[in-house]
C-alpha cells in the first residue's frame, strides 16, 4: 500500500506540478492579458483625451478667427450681414473656455498655458467689441482707427499660444504611444516566455495573447485615422493659409543686419510676376532698387526696434505698372531677444483708390452741377432783363453820349451769360442740340476763322481723313470747343508757332481706356509747339477756374467747358503735354452711321414781322416785360400771360396766335409741355418756342434738348430771338412749289405767293422741281404750269404724286388747254393771267 501510495502521491505530484504550472501560468497569462488591456485602454483614453484638447484648442481659435472676420468684413463693407457670424461666435467663447480648461484641469503646465491662451482671446475680442460698437454706432472713421494693430498683434500671439498648447499634446500623446509600445513587447516576451515553459500554458497564452493582439490592432487603427485626421486638419489649415488674397512675406535676419527673402505666398508670386524660387535669398535691398533700397532699409530697420507691428504706404513699382499697397511689418524674436525674422502682410489698395477717386472727382462734379443749376435760372432771368432793356435802350440812344455806356453795359452781360454757360458745360448740364455732322466740312469752314483769331505769327494747319466718319454732336459747341483749344495753344506761344488740327476716325477695343466705352469714335486732335506743362498741371488742366494764365487773363472755365462738353456728348477727352513739348489735346466723339443733316437756313431778308401774333408765357414781370416789348420792336403783335392756365384760357377764348414763346420753368399745375400739348391740340401745326435758364428736367434729358423741341437759352438778344422768331414762323407757312419755265411770271408769282403768307421754292422746269422732291423738302402744294418745255406739268404732277401722294396740286395756264387735266389727280386750275385774290383763294383751298 505504501508503495501505491508514494507512486499516487508521485503521480499526484506530477500532475500537480503541471497543474500548478499551468495554473500559474493561467494566473501569470490572466495578469498579463488583464495588465495588458487595462494599458491598451488608458492608452486609447489618453489618445482619445489628447485629440478632444486638440480639436477644443482649435475650435476656440477658429470661434476667435470668425469674430475677427466678421469685425473686418463689418470695417471694409460696412454690411451688417458680416456681424451674423461674429455674434454667433462670440457667443460660443465662453462655453469653449471652459470646455478647455476642464478637459486640462489635470495638467499644471497644460492649465498654464490654456489660460495665457484665454487671455489673449479675451484681448482680440474686447478689441473687436470695441471697434464694432463704434461702427455700430456711426463712427465709423473713429473705429477704423481705433486699437489699430492690436488685435492683429494679440492674433499673432494667439496663434503662437494655440500651437503651444497643441504641440505639447501632441508630445504627450507621443509619449504615451511609446509606453503603449513598450508594455506591448513586455507582453510578447513573457507570453514567449511561458510558451516555452509548458506547451498548454503556450497555448492558453497563445489565445491569450492573439486576442489582446487583435484588440491592439483595432486600437492602433484607430490612432493612424486619428492621426490622419490630424493630418488633413493641417493640410486645409495650410491650404487656407496659402490661398488668402493678401501678399504675406518673411524675411530672415542676418547676423550681419542685412534683410533677405526667406518665404513668400502664392498671392505675393502672382503681384510681382516672380517665384519663390526666383525670389529666396535675395537681399531686399537690391531687389527694391537703387531708389527705394535705403528708404526700405530704414523702414525695416524701425520694425526691427519696436515690440508692435508697423504700419506703411507704399507705392511699389511692378511690371504691370505702379501699385499703392498697405503693409504691416512684424518683427519675430528668438529667446535670446534678437530679431531672427520680419513677418510682412500688404494690401494691393490701387483700384480702391482709384475709385475712390473717381467718385471724389464725381461728388466734386456734381456738387459744382447742383450749385450751378440752382443758380443758373434766377441768374440768367436777371441777365435777361438787364440786357433786354439795355438793347432797347440801344435802340433808343442811338450814338449819342450814352451809347458807349451802354456797349459796354451788353459786353459785361454777355461775359456773364458766358460764364454761366460755360459752368454749365463742365457740370454737363448745358442743353445741347446735338445733330449728325461732319467734322471735316465744319473744321474746315473754320479755318479762316481761326487763322484770323490767332494771328500772322500762328501757322495754323489742318489734316482731315478723306473717309471720316459722321458724329453726332452740338456743331455751335464744337465750334466754341475747337476755338478754346486754339486761344489755349496761341497763349502757350507767345513767339507764335504752328497750331495743328487733325480728324481722324478711330476705334476702341474691350480692355482700353477705362472711361472710354468701346466703339467707333472720330478723333479731333489738336496740338501745339508751346512751352508744354508739368504732371502736377497736367492733373489739374480740366478742374474749374483753374488757369496758368495769371490773374485777369482767364476765368479757367475754357478746359473746363471742352471737358463737360464732350463728356455730355458720350465722348472722351485727354491732354498729353511735357515741358518744353507743346501739348496735344484729343477728343474723342461717337461715330454716327446717319446721314448727315443739313443745316436750316437763316432767314434772308429783314427780320420784322408782319403783325403775326405771338404768345408770351413768362412768370417773371420784367423777363416778360422785355421779351414783349423786343418782339413788338420788332413788328410783331404780342399777348402774354403770368403762367400756364392763364395762357391756356386765351388759348381756349379762340383768339388768333401765330407762336408760342414760353418759359419752361413756371408755377402752377399747367406745366410747360401741358401748355404746348393743348396748344398745338387746339391749333394744329402751332410752332412752340421754349426758353428758360436751365431746363434740367422738364425739355432737357441727359443734356440734350427733347426730339422736336425748340428752345432758346436765357440770357438771348433781341436779332437772335427775332431771328429765331422769323425762321419758325417761315418754318410753320404751308410751303409751294413754284413750276414755270418763263422767270418773269415766275418771279412774279413767287412774290405772290411769299406776299399771301406762304413759303415759296421755285423751279424752272420738271426735272428741277423732281430734284427738290427727292431731296425730301417739305412741299405742301405744287403750283405748276401745264406748257413746260420736256416734260409737260401734268406729267410733273403725276410722277410727283407717285412720290408725294399727300400733294396738292394747282395748274396754271394760258392756252385754255384744261382739257389735258388728269381727274385722278383732284388738282385745281388757274387761266393766265391770274389775280392774286385768285391764287390766294386756290392756295387756301389747297391747304385747309
């Protein structure tokens, strides 16, 4: 028994050995696996708790970015719409203060850091509160100004601040990551270990060891993708970065004190047409040039001794031309307190300026245009009633004593009716009548004219293009223009020298002058060999009463005029002069492709009327006074009336009037245009003559006299308003046709006819009254003989109603042959010899 015992307690022994190893190795194996999970999971928490810091950190940054875009898109726009964004991140602030500061709470040097971060942010949002509620409150300029810089500076801090925080958690998260390796290979070495041991601890460990295997594996994935989106963080963070429309530049320090291109963005590459590659290790002195070289030194040499970032305007000097940019200059210290590097962000400001001054240069304008126009009705009301009655005056004196007195009394009141004209031509609100023309015949027409103006010792010439084109412009304002120019260019010669006139047709493409529209246009240039100008003048030539000429030797309104004169006519003007080089002004207006139109006539002969009635419509009791006691000088009947409704209720008593002679601007509900429009409804064909000082609105639009509208500017004297007078009522006479082949009847029938109180044109035979047909003249009645040589009067009057149908006709013969009358023509007929109670019965049959 005892033997059997001692082999079972053997036995038992050998099987408990093993089971002790292999419960030993159970225990060792579960202490390892359990050890081992327990550090795989606090690892994954750490991770997990070093990426919620991270992703916090970052999260309050972009919360302070969003508030300091909203703050300077709300300063450069002044859009309410930007402060959406930067209240809502405001807001958030606090909570992901907080939020940061717990998640740090257990790490002295992290909780350090968190709160210098806070700092900052408190610092860059109280300076954006500041700065908003100042603008919020209509002071904008104040808030522009206010704390500048130190919002970008407490940024710049913030930012180095944020990447402390971040790096020192990727440094712990570094760390953690090896202690994770390291327990990692201790596990493998023991499960190694106890594999050799015992075959079935192996095995139990084996299993063991591969499921905590497969749980790292899963833990270590997770940590690449976070790591990955850490990654791709940056990458868009970077990305941003170098996409930013701003010019940023960093400049390295030498230890010899010299400043040289270390890194450049994209944006900066595109401005100075160079890349980085082009432009790192260059000395910034060299690369800004002789000129500017020392000043930029000096400037950087600033930056360099102070704690806060400058800033400066400069005008750089680029391939594309010369560019205004906005810079600030930071200067970065290393531990040791030394300037290591300059960090620089500019601005390209030049077409904010530009437009900014346009639209100075269009305020000043339209402020000089407002002023103008509300001066320049009562103004010229005045001048007309001074010089109304001084040329009645005239008449009345004759050369007597007082003649002179009164000369020069018209003289002053024309120069200043001149210069009223001529501020309304600058503020382009002059009334122009612009028609199609041809340059070349009126320059042409002009030049004796200038020849004698600029005396013996100007060589004047002219070159004109044998295809010129036609334009559309005022021809009176051309004329005064071209003649502006020339008195310019014979002042800027005192010694004489040649003044040169040159048309030409040209076009503008897309892309060229930015205040010329693209199109065809005809090109006036007129130069001279004349002492020339500086820059600084050259600015200045076009501003109102601006002279070079000296005190009492110009008024400065003459470039002025020319200047608001084309602008008014969608044309384009520029001067190009240097010192010493005469000056070339070229004037640029719209090409027309209509024909041109010709001029109407003065009228021949005196310029008295016959008892014709006019109606006078003026509000003003001596501008009304004036006008009607000049038109009665001058022959003709006048009634007039205080205002529209006055008129109009003479009008509608059915009295007889021959005109219409009315101011534009009157008081009361009939306006002008209602006083024509129930005028010319109650007298058909009635000729209305408009008149005012300043017609802006009521016949004038976009500076040009409405379609069909007849208008005499105030001040006018007394031959110009006859003159007017006359033509519009010979304009209005029913006009005849006067066909006979003997001169004496025709001579006399043609006195007949003007004597009745109608227009007369006359023709020898049909081919000549066919040729008057064609050139479109207004022809109301054809008064024709039957026995033309060629080609008969009816036969005149057949083909004549084939291109007027609305033609009256009347024969006249004296061979008793009305039997060769066409019926289809409903033509009446004359015997030779005729009275004039005859023709004038046939005539006002004819037209009523």
């Amino acid at each position: 028994m005892t033997g059997s015992k001692a082999e079972g307690l053997k036995a038992y022994e050998g099987r408990l050995a093993p089971m002790a190893l292999l419960v030993l190795l159970a225990v060792l194996a579960l202490a390892l696996a359990s050890g081992h999970l327990y550090s795989v999971r606090q690892s994954r928490d750490w991770v997990d708790h070093s990426y919620r810091v991270i992703d916090a950190t970052r999260g309050l940054f972009s919360l302070v970015q969003d508030v300091e875009a909203g703050e300077r898109g709300y300063m450069a726009t002044n859009d309410a719409r930007f402060l959406d964004n930067y209240d809502a991140s405001r807001a958030q602030i606090p909570a992901s203060e907080a939020h940061l500061r717990d998640l740090v709470r257990d790490n002295a040097d992290q909780t350090a850091r968190v709160r210098a971060v806070e700092d900052l942010v408190d610092k860059r949002v109280a300076v954006a509160e500041r700065r908003v509620e100042l603008a919020r409150s209509g002071r904008m300029d104040l808030a522009r100004t206010v704390q500048f810089g130190e919002g970008q500076a407490a940024m710049g801090a913030l930012r180095g601040e944020i990447q402390g925080v971040i790096d020192a958690e990727n440094a712990l998260l570094a760390q953690r990551a090896r202690r994770a390796a390291s327990v990692d290979l201790t596990g493998y070495l023991v499960g190694l270990l106890l594999a050799g041991s015992a075959i079935a601890g192996l095995g139990i460990l084996t299993v063991s060891v591969s499921g905590a295997n497969r749980r790292l594996r899963h833990e270590v994935g997770e940590r690449e993708a976070a790591e990955g989106a850490l990654r791709e963080s940056e990458a868009r963070y970077r990305a941003v970065f170098r996409t930013t429309a701003d010019l940023l530049y960093v400049l390295d320090v030498t230890p010899d004190g010299r400043y040289v291109m270390a890194e450049v963005n994209p944006a900066y590459e595109r401005a100075v047409g160079a890349s980085l590659a082009q432009l790192r290790g260059l000395d910034v002195e060299v690369l800004a040039g002789e000129a500017r070289g020392a000043q930029l030194v000096r400037h950087l040499d600033a930056v360099c001794a102070v704690d806060h970032p400058l800033f400066s305007r400069d005008h750089v000097f680029l391939p594309q031309g010369e560019r205004i940019w906005e810079s600030l200059l930071t200067a970065v210290r290393g531990a040791d307190g030394k300037v290591e590097r300059i960090v620089g962000s500019s601005r390209d400001v030049t077409d904010r300026e530009r437009a900014q001054e346009q639209m100075r240069r269009g305020q000043r304008l339209e402020a000089i245009g407002q002023l103008t126009g509300g001066i320049a009705h009562d103004f010229n009301n005045l001048l007309q009633v001074i010089r109304g009655n001084l040329e009645l005056i005239s008449s009345q004196v004759g050369e007597g004593p007082s003649a002179p007195r009164v000369r020069n009394a018209l003289h002053a009141a024309e120069r200043a009716a001149q210069l009223t004209r001529q501020l309304l031509a600058f503020a382009r609100r002059q009334p122009l009548e612009p028609r199609v023309i041809h340059l070349g015949r009126l320059i042409g027409d002009m030049t004796e004219i200038l020849r004698r103006t600029l005396g013996e010792r100007m060589q004047v010439e002219t070159r004109i293009a044998e295809d010129l084109w036609n334009t559309s412009a005022d021809p009176a304002q051309v004329e005064s223009a071209v003649l502006n120019l020339a008195i310019n260019a014979r002042d800027a010669m005192a010694d004489g020298g040649r003044l040169t006139i040159a048309l030409e047709n040209t076009s503008v493409a897309a892309g060229g002058d930015g205040e010329l529209e693209r199109g065809d246009y005809v090109l006036i240039s007129v130069s001279d060999t004349g002492c020339g100008m500086d820059k600084e003048t050259l600015k200045r030539v076009f501003e109102p009463f601006f002279t070079t000429k000296g005190a009492e030797k110009g008024t400065g309104l003459g470039l002025s005029m020319v200047y608001g004169f084309v602008k008014q006519s969608r044309g384009h003007v520029q001067m190009f002069s240097a010192p010493g080089e005469g000056a070339t002004v070229k004037i640029y207006l719209p090409r027309s492709l209509e024909a041109v139109e010709e001029a109407s006539e003065a009228p021949a002969g005196a310029l008295h009327g016959s008892s014709e009635v006019i109606l006078v419509v003026e509000d003003d009791d001596m501008v009304r006074a004036s006008a009607v006691g000049i038109l009665r000088e001058h022959g003709y009947t006048c009634i007039h009336a205080p205002n529209g409704a006055a008129a109009l209720n003479m009008l509608e008593s059915g009295a007889r009037i021959d005109l219409l002679f009315t101011d534009v601007v009157m008081p009361g509900p009939v306006t002008c245009r209602d006083l024509a429009r129930e005028a010319q409804a109650l007298r058909p064909g009635l000729p209305v003559l408009y008149t005012s000082g300043y017609a802006e609105d009521a016949i004038v639009h976009d500076g040009r006299v409405d379609e069909g509208v007849q208008l005499l500017s105030k001040p006018y004297d007394r031959e110009t308003l006859a003159r007017r007078i006359s033509a519009m009522l010979k304009a209005a006479r029913p006009v005849v046709l006067v066909v006979e082949d003997d001169p004496l009847v025709r001579m006399a029938a043609v006195d007949m006819v003007e004597a009745l109180g109608f227009t007369p044109l006359q023709a020898g035979d049909a081919p000549s009254a066919m040729e008057i047909l064609r050139r479109k003249q207004p022809v109301d009645v054809l008064f024709t003989d039957i026995g033309l040589p060629g080609v008969r009067g009816t036969e005149l009057a057949q083909q004549a109603r084939a291109m007027r149908p609305e033609l009256k006709v009347i024969f006249a013969s004296g061979y008793g042959d009305s039997e060769d009358l066409d019926d289809g023509l409903d033509a009446s007929h004359l015997r030779k010899p005729y009275e004039q109670d005859q023709l004038a019965e046939a005539l006002t049959s004819a037209v009523h």
